[in-house]
C-alpha cells in the first residue's frame, strides 16, 4: 500500500487548492514544499530588517469559486473593497480608474470607458466556463465535443454582433484594441499594461494579450485591485489552514529530488519521490505544482519521455521579463496630486513608453527607461514595516532574464538606479525617505523559487501556451504521458496569476 493517496510537489497558492480538494474527498494528500513556507510567489519574504514584502502584491483574480468552495472565509480571507489604479503623470495629472469611473482624461475618453469596460466584462463572463473547467481535448470524441459545444452556446449567447466583435478582439495586439477607442496616452498605456504584464510581451505583440486580459477580469470586481485583508499573508494563511483542515499533511524545508517511476510489462508509472535527503515516499498519483520544464526535465528526466513530447517541452518559452523590486521607506512617500495612497500606481505613460522599454530587453538590455507598477502593501497589513514606516513593492519591467551580461553586479546597480531615477520623477521625497531596497531580476526569481526561467506565470501567456495548448496538447488536462503523474501549476489550464483556478480544474480532473 502507499504512504499516500496524492503527493503534491509544491505548497503555491495552486497546490494549495488542489490538495485541499482532494483532501475534502477523503484523499490522503502530503503536500511536499521545499522553501521553509508555504505560498509559492505570495509568501512573505524580509528584504530588510524589520521589513517584508511578497513577489505578487495582490489578488484581483482570485476565484470567487474556489475561495467559497474552500470555504476560505472560514479561515481568515477576506477581500477588502477594490482599490483604484492610478496612471501617474509626471506634471500631476494622473489617470484614475475604479470600477466603470476614470478622471484625468480626456472628456470622450471619460464618456467611452464605462461602454468598453462593460464590453470586456461581458465577454470575461461569457469565458468564465472556458476557465473553471478543463480544457478539452482535439479529436477524442463526444465528451470533450460537448464541453465546446457548451463554452461555444455561452459565447454565442453574447449575440450575432457581440460575439462577431469578441472574435475579432481576440486577434488583436493590445494596443489596436486600445487605440480605436481611446486618445489620453496615460490611459492607452494604463490600460494596456495588465494585458502585459508578466509576460514578454508589449502593446504592439502580435501574440495575443487580450485572453490573459480577459482572465485577470473573471471575478464579479472586474479586475479592479485586490488586496485581501491583512495583505497576501492572509491567502497563503487561509489556503494553508483549509488544506490541514480537510486532512492534508504539510511538510516545509522538504526538497524533492526526483519523481520515481517503475516500470512494469504493462509500461511506466510514478509512484512516488525521493528527498534531497534521500527519504523515499509512495503515492499512487503524484501531482507536480511545479512549473512544466522543472517537471519533467529536472525532477522526472527526459529518458522518460517520448522525443517529440520532450521537444516540445523544450521549446516552452518561460523566459521571465519582470523584476521586483522593494524599497524600505522611513514614511510614507509624497506623490504630487495624490492624497490617498491605497492602490496600484503604475509609471507607463503612454503605448510608446512600454513599446521602446521592451525593445530594449528583447534583445538581452534591461530597459533604460524601466515601466513599473508600484503599491504601499503596509498600509493594509502594518505589520509588514516598523510602526510609522512603509513597504513599497514594485513589479518592473523589462528585465530580461537571458541578460546579455548575465546580470553582473555591474549590471544590476545600473537596472537598480534606472529604477530609483524613474521612481524618484514622481515621488520628490525618496531619496530622503529611502532606507534600502532589494532587486530580484528573473534569474533571483528561477534561484530563490524554482521557476523555470524566473517567469512568474511558467511560460508565456500566448494563444499557442493557452487553453489546450498548455503546457502542450498532451498534458493540457493535468494528466501527463507518465501515467499516475499530473501537473496541477500556472503552467497549465488556464494560465498564471494567482487564480486557483488551475489547481480547482486539476483536482477535479483527478477525482474524475
């Protein structure tokens, strides 16, 4: 007999979700994370003494499905009220959006927003059982036909001309979708950042951001900022205590070394791990939360894989473009025009201004003019700086992770004082309130957490690593070549971003 029913590789928010799922169905579920906390890319780091930060500063497309299905609330999490994003200008005419509401633009851009947000919106909710549900396969018969037919009556509800226009967004770069309707260029620029983001893409890529925009938009608040009460702790907290609630056995500081797989006359099959340390564990299933490429080439190998399903894994691109970056501040910052600091501030004043920051890393430089988004994550959880002091936590963008130099020291105090420069531009008192700050490029990322290329989604969010075709047609429903092992992470259905929804629709593979 096993030791386990399921063994999870990795306690992120989506092996989280899937351990607990399987544990409400009277699985035996360890859970095995080699970080000293569970969390994944949401748990706290310290940067500085007495400070501390997340990688991912927020939650804005957390399904409500799954949290009430685990009844997360029961443990702690709660969503505060959606905060507004905020496009600075540098002369003090900044952009704010909330909710169907946009100041700082022009008057038709102002008149235009609520139709085109409405627009979004519906088309999100038309895709809502596209994401909540396996995605199906080509060719295998009826079941799977029926799923589409199914995701294809709710687009097709949206009407003749509504689902004509759908079709045609979802071909489109980002900034054609933005461009034929809005003029402000701190608007265009806000707007099309959380199609971006992530991502190495930017508002002229061809490959498709409109669906990972349309998936951040999946909760009734529309994509709004999302900060669960007591910051991102309080996620990790809950989704840590549901899973030990239903049975789940957590071990921490538990490195796997490899998946073992045994072979028998009727083929292979994975039946456990072993530690780092040489400890061996048996289940029956073995479910990898870790990124694809980590999976089967680091922790399974290659030599159990067929050639060309290995070719394709290669050929995954999880190259990371995105830097954080936090600073300890001695108080609060100053922003010329802006009295309240609660929300996502985002520097990328125009198309123009992300298009040329991303010219730059495509080609292995870290962007000379950096476009970020920035939030205060203590004013919701003080606990996070000393009393009176303050976190600020900045994604950045572009930081090639394949960076020409390798990220010399060199290299990172120029990217760190591009950072600092542009900060300063809008914030007057931050050289004098600045104590210290942290930089982790894509490659700090892919060492400190294990992903793949430092890429916080574990492969691009393009058309061709999306819906079946995540992470490839022979893996896109969780169950891999290698029978008794599945993928549950951001690298399959439906994509990255902290969503659950990934680790929801494996489970409930599984327990099929």
């Amino acid at each position: 007999m096993s030791d386990y029913d399921a063994l999870i590789i990795g306690a992120g928010h989506n092996g989280l979700v899937c351990a607990a799922m399987l544990a409400k169905k009277g699985q035996r579920v360890l859970v095995l994370e080699a970080l000293p906390q569970t969390g994944g890319l949401a748990q706290m780091r310290s940067f500085h003494a007495g400070f501390r930060a997340p990688i991912a500063h927020s939650a804005p497309a957390f399904s409500k499905r799954v949290a009430d299905k685990l009844a997360l609330k029961k443990y702690g999490l709660e969503f505060g009220s959606a905060q507004p994003t905020v496009g600075l200008s540098e002369n003090g005419t900044h952009i704010r959006l909330l909710g169907d509401e946009v100041t700082g633009a022009s008057p038709s851009d102002i008149a235009a927003y609520p139709d085109y947000r409405k627009k979004l919106r519906r088309y999100a909710k038309a895709l809502d059982g596209v994401w909540h549900n396996t995605a199906p396969r080509l060719g295998t018969g009826l079941k799977d036909a029926l799923v589409y037919a199914q995701n294809g009556l709710k687009i097709r509800l949206l009407g003749k001309e509504d689902m004509g226009e759908f079709l045609r967004v979802l071909t489109l770069p980002m900034r054609d979708l933005i461009d034929e309707v809005f003029e402000t260029p701190e608007l265009q620029g806000l707007l099309s950042w959380d199609g971006v983001i992530g991502s190495k893409l930017a508002p002229r890529s061809p490959n498709n951001a409109i669906l990972p925009l349309l998936l951040k938009m999946n909760r009734p608040e529309g994509g709004d900022m999302l900060v669960p009460k007591g910051s991102m702790n309080a996620l990790v907290k809950a989704l840590s205590e549901a899973a030990m609630a239903a049975g789940v056995t957590i071990e921490t500081g538990q490195s796997v070394k490899q998946i073992l797989i045994e072979g028998k006359e009727t083929g292979q099959r994975a039946t456990g791990v072993e530690l780092a340390d040489g400890r061996l564990i048996t289940a029956d299933k073995v479910i990898s939360s870790a990124d694809p490429k980590t999976t089967f080439f680091k922790l399974l190998g290659p030599q159990y894989l067929e050639i060309e399903f290995s070719n394709r894994m290669k050929r995954l691109r999880t190259d990371g473009f995105v830097a954080k970056f936090h600073m300890a501040l001695s108080k609060a910052p100053e922003i010329t025009g802006i009295s309240d600091l609660t929300g996502r501030f985002l520097i990328a004043p125009s198309f123009d201004a992300i298009e040329f920051a991303y010219d730059e890393a495509k080609y292995g430089t870290p962007s000379t003019h950096p476009v970020m988004e920035f939030t205060l994550p203590s004013l919701s959880d003080p606990t996070l700086a000393p009393p009176g002091q303050h976190v600020l936590s900045a994604h950045v963008m572009y930081a090639p992770y394949s960076e020409k130099t390798g990220w010399s020291e060199a290299t990172r105090a120029q990217f760190e004082t591009r950072i600092l420069d542009t900060l300063q531009g809008y914030i007057p008192n931050l050289a004098e309130i600045r104590q210290a700050h942290e930089l982790l490029t894509p490659v700090d990322i892919e060492r400190e957490y294990h992903i793949t290329g430092g890429h916080w989604h574990h492969g691009e969010m393009a058309l061709e690593q999306m819906l079946m075709m995540r992470p490839t047609y022979q893996a896109a429903q969780y169950a891999t070549p290698v029978p008794g092992l599945y993928l549950c992470g951001a690298g399959t259905h439906p994509g990255g971003g902290l969503l659950g929804i990934a680790g929801w629709n494996a489970a409930r593979q599984i327990l099929k």
